[in-house]
C-alpha cells in the first residue's frame, strides 16, 4: 500500500504547474523494524530473519523456493515483499558507490 501525504509545509514547485511535494510511505504488511528485535533491523513480520539476509541469500543464488525450504517459518509471499522492501530501501537512500573509471 501505498500512502501520500503532502510534505510538511510544502510549496508550489516552481514550472511545476503548482504540483506539490509529497512524502511517499510505502506500508509492508511482512516486514517489520521494531527496535526491541533484532535491535531494529527490518525482519520478516514474527521473525528473527533479516531481509538482509533473505536478499543476501537470492544474491548468493539460492531460489525463492530453497528459501521457504531452508526457513519454515517463511511464505513465499514474505520473500517477494523482502525484495520490494530492498528496493524501496535503496529507492529512498544515496549509495555510496565508487565512481567507475
């Protein structure tokens, strides 16, 4: 789900056609950051398993299938979410990445 609010005290956007800036909140029903677990790393909502490590793991080659495999407690769906949480986290953050030659 996605929610827009506009930004606190947002203004026209100049040779925008008066369009507004907005915060975008995107919700996710699976992952969870609650500081008392994991002390606050994003997990798989009533786990202790990182979307790190669920991303890590598609990295390294495993399927989503070998996932739910090797972590009972994982739905296929939770995988999937761990991705879009991934993408949104990078989305919303400047990467520091070295400039390529």
């Amino acid at each position: 789900m996605v929610v827009t609010s506009p930004a606190p005290g947002a203004q026209d956007v100049p040779g925008c056609g008066g369009h507004h800036i907005y915060h975008v909140v995107v919700e996710f029903a699976r992952v969870s950051v609650d500081h008392r677990v994991m002390g606050g790393v994003p997990c798989i909502r009533g786990t202790r398993i990182p979307v790190a490590t669920v991303v890590g793991s598609l990295a390294e080659g495993m399927t989503a299938d070998d996932l739910v495999r090797e972590f009972p407690q994982l739905a296929l769906e939770d995988v999937a979410e761990a991705l879009r949480y991934a993408a949104a986290a990078v989305d919303e953050r400047q990467l520091p990445l070295r400039p390529t030659a």
